[in-house]
C-alpha cells in the first residue's frame, strides 16, 4: 500500500499496539491492506491453505470519511487489532474465535483512545460501551456477538480504571496473551 493518509493511520496504529503489549513483528501491516469501496466496513479476509495463512485487511477508504471521523477511526483500529492477533495467534499456532478477535477490539479501542485522553478514562469508556449502536441486528449471530464482546469488554476495562496507568497496561497485556476462555474469565 503506497503512503497514503489511511496507510500512515493504519501503521501508527498497529505500531501503538505493538508497543503497548511489547509486541514483536516482522510484518509491515500495511503489505496486507487493501482500501474497500466508499461505505465499506473493516473486514479481515483470512484463507487458510496447509500451513499457509492469507490475510488481507480490507478498510473503508480514508478519503471517503471526515478527517475526524471517528467511525472511520474506530474501523481502522479495530481492523488493525484483528490482524495483529490473528498473526501473534498463527505465530505461536494457537486458534483464535471471532468472540475473541471482537473482545480484543473492543479493549484496543479503549487502549488506543485513552493513551490520548488518561485523565477522562471514565468518559470514555461511557462513549465505547454504554452509547454504542450496533450495526448487526440484535437478534442475529453478529449482532449477539458483537453484543457480548462489548459487554465483556466493558466490564474488563471498568474493573482497570481506577488504576494507575503501568498497573492497567500489565493486566491489559496480561489480557492480550492470554485465550478466549481465559479472557471471558477475567471479565466476568
């Protein structure tokens, strides 16, 4: 992907979490991006053949939304969040589940946001899980995942908001590296 301003979003993003769970690749995210059509969602095309993985993250066009669109945002760093564990998942040959690709998302957001904003953590978990609308119908498979990862999500980052920042990036990172059961257990 040439250098454009959602390739320069992607890469500070994938960077942001990379340092932030002490993450090490080798991969240029950006090789695996690709722009959607205008009014796409994020989507992370996986193809698995043998051994080999194929990945490719497919993004809305960063021309198509406002500078500060903050949708348009939160796609990117949850497509980026989606790709960075698939890889770290792969890279270690442990399967993942889209419940957890969803609820690591929701807590990359918070993360993300809040290295911006530490001393407004509670304003900002209220506009990631509580004035949340979905796209997904309730009542649909997506819908009820996306509904449980944000509501597990939620109560994982309310339980760390009253830390101090390095105590809440040691249960976060804590959080990234462990499985699906294991998050759902920390959570609850």
């Amino acid at each position: 992907m040439s250098e454009t301003p959602l390739a320069r979003t992607v890469s500070r993003v994938a960077q942001a979490l990379r340092e932030y769970y002490r993450m090490e690749h080798a991969l240029d995210i950006r090789d695996f991006v690709r722009e959607g059509e205008p009014g796409s969602r994020e989507s992370l095309v996986l193809r698995q053949r043998a051994e080999d993985l194929e990945l490719c993250l497919v993004l809305p066009p960063q021309q198509a939304a406002e500078p500060d669109d903050a949708d348009h945002f939160l796609q990117v760093v949850e497509g980026v969040s989606h790709f960075l564990l698939v890889v770290e998942r792969a890279s270690v040959d442990r399967p993942t589940t889209q419940l957890e690709l969803e609820l690591q998302a929701e807590v990359d957001k918070f993360v993300i946001l809040s290295q911006d904003t530490e001393g407004q953590a509670r304003r900002l978990h209220t506009r990631l899980y509580e004035q949340v609308r979905f796209i997904h119908a309730e009542g649909s498979e997506a819908g009820a995942r996306y509904r449980l990862a944000n509501s597990l999500a939620a109560r994982f980052v309310h339980r760390h908001l009253e830390h101090a920042p390095q105590a809440r990036r040691q249960s976060f990172r804590h959080f990234y590296r462990v499985g699906q059961s294991e998050k759902i257990r920390l959570a609850s």
